[in-house]
C-alpha cells in the first residue's frame, strides 16, 4: 500500500525512524521489499532524478507497483529524492509518487522558501508530502553535489517551516553524501537536532547521507580489486538518537551500492569465466534483503509495520 510520508512520520516521531532507499533496478527493488518485509518495517522508496533517467522513470514505476502486487502486505511512501521544481511537478501531477522533495538549499534563503512554498502549494492540492532542504551536505552522489557544506541554522529552520507549509525538512547536521562522509571522529551535530525539536516541537526532520560505509564491505570490495580508500561513514549507534530528537527519515543510499558491488566483484573474481550475470543478481537479492532488515533494526523501524497499516486505516491524516 502507497502511503504518504507525513502518514509515516506520524507514527514515527519520536520513537523510530523510517529507512528511505534508492532504487535502481529490479534487483534492488526486490530486495528492499523482502527485506521490509522480512523485518515488518514500513519504508520509503526512494528515486532519485539520476535513477529516473538511468533506464526510464516508467522502468521504475512498473516495477514498484509489480513489488507491491507481489508483496501487499507492505507499507510504504514512494518520494522522489533531490527533485528540481520542475521534475517536482512532474512527479506530483503523475498520480504515483506520495511525496516530493524540493531541493532547493543552493539558493538564497529567501529564494528557497519561495520556491519551497510553490512546490508545497501544487504539492498538497493533491495529497502529495513535500520535504524541502536548509542547509548544505557535503559529498557526492549521483547528480547532487555539496562544493559549500554548511550546517542549518535552527532559528532559520523555523522560519522557512512556518513560511513554506513544508511537511518535513532535510538538514545539514554533519553528514554527507557519498562514501567519504568523515576523515575524523566526526559526527551528528545532535546540538542542531535539539534546537529545531525545542523550537518546532512535533516536526519530522530528515538526515541525508547516513549510510554507514560498513568497513568490512569496503575491505572486501577492495580485496576483490576495488580501490576504495578512506571512505568512512555515519555511526549506526547514532541513527535511535537521532529518532529520539525527531528525525523520522534516515536516508541510505550508497550502503546499497557498497553490498552491490561487492558481491558482484566477488562472484566474477571467483568464477571468472562466468558471463551469467543473473547468479550474482539472485545472491545480491538474499544480501540486500538482509542488509535491509538489519538497518530496519538500527532505525527502530523493525516491527512497525502494523502500528503503520492501523494508523493508515483508521484515517490517519
């Protein structure tokens, strides 16, 4: 069942925080549905614009809706993730996705809520949620790139919140994209997720760039001939605390990347004169499906997914 963010977070806030994935491909999708399902989690679906134009964006909304007859069961939002305001508008007049993010952090502020407040008035006639984005990650990942990291301000946080209408809000704590988030002990600026909470008590926050770069992916990776050096990522002991302060979406991205390309570099290093690439496909299935459910259990997300299915039900707003 597609549900919209907001009908998420409500059941969320304060407590656990839903896992937003990327999708690429079927592989993927199949295995982000049976790992939701196998830890009863509800989820976010993420396509990111670099992912709608990889094969065609009806490829990958044929594909979640073959997941979703396949597996009713499951709850989940489908959001588009960095849109532009164009492709925002694209998505919310298609009818499929439940919710938009508006990424407009590059601009001046005044420039952000005007174009934020646009996307969240076509956005809401038609019952799609809207996350907008104040400050700037750092890093790379895909098309979006942060040249000038800075931290959101809490007092401006607040403003464009009750300026823009916005139904959660992306911020800039410390984490990046890609997978060279930290050269150092670095970590959540938890002092920035307290200030929001204390001045807009209730609101969902967001956290981009929060995969963890396990270190044993990426020494496997390397060992079968990969090249990743001093990439490090978020600690996973800090996604509960951060739900606790009111992140209700934790974004995991390049963690999907890192379990693909290490079990493809380790099954042709192994079979080298195999050219199916369908049985490294099936494996990477079993491995998603179960990196997914283990990152369910570090968000508190596992075993929600009824308390998601009766709030929806029973016409949670």
């Amino acid at each position: 069942m597609i549900v919209t963010t907001k009908q998420l977070f409500e059941v969320a806030y304060g407590e656990f925080a839903v896992g937003a994935y990327n999708i690429n491909n079927a592989e993927q999708t199949m295995g982000l549905f049976r790992g939701n399902i196998d830890s009863q989690a509800p989820f976010i679906i993420q396509i990111s614009r670099g992912a709608r134009g990889y094969t065609d964006k009806s490829f990958l909304e044929g594909m979640i809706r073959a997941a979703g007859d396949l597996f009713p069961e499951a709850i989940f939002a489908v959001h588009l993730d960095h849109g532009t305001e164009e492709v925002c508008y694209e998505c919310i007049d298609s009818g499929f996705y439940s919710s938009v993010m508006i990424d407009a952090s590059h601009e001046e502020f005044e420039e952000n809520i005007a174009i934020t407040k646009r996307v969240v008035d076509r956005a809401h006639e038609k019952n799609v949620s809207v996350e907008a984005e104040l400050g700037m990650l750092g890093g790379v990942e895909e098309d979006v790139v942060g040249e000038n990291p800075c931290l959101t301000d809490p007092e401006e946080a607040e403003e464009f919140i009750d300026r823009t209408g916005c139904d959660s809000l992306a911020c800039a704590i410390g984490t990046s994209h890609g997978a060279y988030k930290f050269s150092g002990t670095q970590g959540i600026h938890f002092d920035i997720l307290d200030e929001i909470k204390a001045r807009k008590p209730g609101f969902p926050l967001v956290m981009h760039g929060s995969s963890s770069v396990p270190p044993e992916e990426v020494a496997r990776i390397n060992e079968a001939g990969g090249k990743l050096i001093g990439a490090a990522g978020v600690n996973t002991a800090e996604y509960l605390p951060a739900a606790k302060r009111g992140v209700c979406k934790v974004n995991i991205d390049t963690d999907g990347r890192l379990v693909w390309t290490r079990v493809h570099r380790e099954h042709f290093r192994d079979n080298p004169e195999d050219i199916d690439f369908r049985a490294p496909g099936r494996k990477y299935m079993d491995e998603y499906a179960a990196f997914i459910a283990s990152r369910n259990e570090l968000l508190g997300s596992a075993g929600q997914l009824e308390a998601a299915r009766k709030h929806v039900t029973n016409g949670g707003a």
